[in-house]
C-alpha cells in the first residue's frame, strides 16, 4: 500500500472537500498545507523555500498530480506524497549549492 494510500484510511481523502479553486479549464486545486509547510519551513542546514508552494490537482478527466508551485510557475509534477518531499530536499539542497558556490 502506498503512502497515500494510508494516509487516505488514516485522515480521509482530499476530495471529500471542496477544492480551494477551479481553473476555467475545469482543473481542480486542493493546497497541500502540510506539503508546503514542508517546503518553507527551515531544514537542518537553515534553508528553507519560502516562495514555494504544494498543490494537488484533478483534472476534467480524472487524473490526479501533485505539483510544486513557485510564483505562477509549476517547478515540479509528480504523483506521490513521497515524491514531494523528496523533491523539496532536492531543491533545498540545490539552494545551499547555489549560495555556497555564490558565496566562494
């Protein structure tokens, strides 16, 4: 079983709540508050990501996608709970990179 499968038996499903918008494509959109806590919160090393944001989406046809948001830009897809997180460290990761190379 997967992780968000679990979760769904533990804390119910998403969509037994209405979505926080819909799109004039019909796409719905459901913030992932804890997702995105993740993301902005800061980690061990002191990096955080605090213009980013997770969103699980629906689509017209039924498809479901959970995206990483920054701005208005979708930074990242992918399918799985355990995906986002991990691509957050990723991005935190690459964001001490960044800093650290810029600071050499």
């Amino acid at each position: 079983m997967t992780g968000d499968k679990m979760a769904e038996l533990v804390l119910g499903s998403v969509f037994d709540r209405a979505p926080d918008f819909v799109n004039e494509k019909g796409v719905k959109w459901w913030k992932e508050p804890d997702a995105t806590e993740y993301a902005q919160q800061e980690d061990a090393f002191g990096t955080s990501l605090l213009d980013v944001q997770a969103w699980l989406v629906r689509l017209p046809n039924g498809e479901v996608s959970r995206l990483l948001i920054r701005g208005s830009e979708v930074i990242w897809e992918g399918k799985t709970l355990e995906a986002v997180g991990a691509k957050i460290d990723w991005l935190k990761l690459s964001k001490r990179a960044e800093e650290t190379n810029r600071n050499r």
